[in-house]
C-alpha cells in the first residue's frame, strides 16, 4: 500500500515495500490506487487547514506516490497498468465538500497528466469514478454504518448497488485493453443510478 503521510509526506518505506514486492512477489502488472480522501462533510469556516491538506495527502500525494514508486518498474518493461479509483467529486463540487473534491479532482488531472508521461511508454494509466453506492461492508460500511445499513435496506445488493467483484471485473478488462483504444476517464454507476448532471 502506498499513501501519504498527514504532513503531505511519503513514506522512505514505500520504494523499499516496491522493490521487495518485485523481487520476492513477482512484477507489479497492475497498481490500483483506491485510497478514498473523504473527510467529512464542513461549511468552509469548519473546514481546517490540517483536514484539507489530510484529503490532499490521501486524494492527491499518495496518487502521485503510487505512480512514481511503481510507473519505473513498469517502463523498464514497457508495459502495465494503473488505476485510480474516484468519485463524482473529482467532476463536481458539493457544498460542504471542499477537502474532498479538492482532493479528487487533483486525482482526476493527475491521472491525465501521468498518463500524458506514461502511455508513450506502454503504461495505461486510468481514472474510475465510482458514481453510486458500493456494496462493501468492510469499508463503507464499517465507516458509515448507519447509511450502510439504510443502502441494504432499500436497495438491491446484487442489481442496485456496485458490487466489488463487478469492479474488478471493469478493471481487469482495463489491464487487458488493446492500446490502440485505452479508457483514460470511466465512469462505473449502477443500472437505475441517475448520473450526477441529471440530478
């Protein structure tokens, strides 16, 4: 796993837990991002300097980690993935919601400029918003467990929520895409999910 520390830092751990990974694991094909910077919902007055930059840190430095610990590895072989998981913040700002689409649409242009760099150079690099709910309790709902638990309620896990298995699936076809059409920007929402500008 690799993510920034709350003062924006990186790890000295992280290209060392790269290179044991490679030697001892085998070679990193694909690298998912799917660190989530959502800090909570706060008027701008309540929004702290040190919450903002902790968003920025998880949404944005660790991104950035994630591609230049992993992005050499794959150049020397010409060829892999990365995949940023998102959310509909990196396309529109809610109110409240400062620190967190800061920090996706950092991730959203970081991706376009990464893969700017990197798919010259055989690597894919994609950005996934996830605009609906996902059905993972030993995330979601282990964070918000009340709303989880409404989710379950009122939705269908198996048709109206993502369901993780399915993501998966979306991004192994992602590794294995032909590169003469690679997704850079894809946008994941269950069947009856309204997309966020016809809401």
């Amino acid at each position: 796993m690799v993510c920034a520390n709350s003062n924006g830092t990186v790890p000295e751990e992280t290209a060392e837990l790269i290179e044991t990974i490679e030697r001892d694991v085998g070679p990193i094909e694909v690298a998912v991002y799917n660190i989530g910077a959502q800090v909570g919902s706060r008027s701008l007055e309540k929004t702290s300097y040190r919450i903002f930059n902790l968003a920025l840190s998880m949404g944005a430095v660790g991104a950035f980690a994630l591609a230049k610990e992993v992005s050499p590895y794959m150049v020397a072989r010409g060829k892999g993935t990365i995949i940023y998981t998102s959310a509909t913040a990196a396309y529109r700002g809610n109110a409240g919601q400062h620190a967190h689409t800061a920090a996706m649409g950092a991730r959203r242009m970081l991706t376009q400029s990464i893969s700017a760099e990197l798919a010259p150079q055989g690597i894919h690099v994609c950005h996934v918003n996830m605009d609906g709910p996902v059905d993972a309790p030993e995330t979601i709902g282990r964070l918000m467990p009340d709303a989880f638990a409404k989710m379950q309620e009122t939705m269908k896990p198996n048709d109206e929520m993502l369901l993780p298995d399915s993501i998966a699936d979306t991004y192994w076809h992602l590794h294995n895409q032909p590169r003469n059409a690679w997704t850079l920007d894809l946008d994941l929402r269950p069947w009856q999910e309204k997309a966020w500008f016809n809401s």
